[in-house]
C-alpha cells in the first residue's frame, strides 16, 4: 500500500493517479465526440460551485485535467439535491458524479468511487471537563 503522505509523488498527481484509478473514468476513456460523457454535479462549495456560466471548483478543476489529459468529450447535468445525483448515478444517467461525497459501506456496495483525494481533516474537540 502506497503511503501518499510519504510518497515522492506531487499531490496534484496523486490526485490524478487515483481518479484516473477509478472505474468510471476508464470506462470514460471510452467516450467519442459523438457521445459525450454525462458528469452529474452537485453543488458542495469548494468543490463544486454552480454560481457562474460554468462549474468550478476544486472536484471541477481536477475533473477538467483528466478529461483534457484523455481528451474525453463531457457535458455537465447538475442536481438539486445528493439524493438526486446517486440516484441518477444508480439509474446510469449518469456517467460519473463529481462533488463532495463521504464514501461509506452502503453507497460502496452500490457504486464504484475513486480513491479518494481529499482529506478535510474535521476533529471534534471537547473539554476535560465534559468527558
């Protein structure tokens, strides 16, 4: 296993490496101009931000780098709600997704998701005294 705390590899690489690892982004290596890949969004400032002409964000950016590195032909869909995006991702109206998602054991029994890219680094503290 590959420590990426440790790894001699630049971050923005890495982040590459275990997108380009996924399984939706081999399969969208397969996409030809005459079919372009359906990327569901999902707004999740600073991931995802919906507020001007286009998309961006931080998941925006680096799904930008993939798809212009594989030269893979894209459109964007957004959703209102994370409950709308997997269900279109269970449903294939989707190719992929790309937002702020917590991977836990139920959706990974339901979808595939890239390794991920991101640690928010989110602690609780709490006093002595409320121990």
């Amino acid at each position: 296993m590959i420590s990426f705390t440790q790894h001699p590899i630049p971050l923005r690489w890495r982040w590459l490496l275990c997108l380009a690892l996924s399984p939706a982004v081999r399969a969208a290596a397969a996409a030809t101009p005459a079919s372009p890949l359906v990327v569901g969004i999902f707004e999740s400032p600073p991931f995802v931000m919906t507020a001007r002409e286009r998309p961006s964000g931080l998941a925006i950016d680096l799904w930008e780098d993939i798809a212009g590195r594989g030269q893979i032909a894209y459109r964007y869909r957004a959703y209102p709600s994370m409950r709308a995006l997997l269900d279109a991702v269970q449903a294939q109206q989707v190719d992929l997704a790309v937002t702020s998602l917590t991977i836990n054991e139920q959706r990974a029994r339901q979808m595939d998701f890239s390794q991920p890219w991101f640690e928010g680094g989110v602690r609780l503290l709490v006093s002595r005294q409320h121990r």
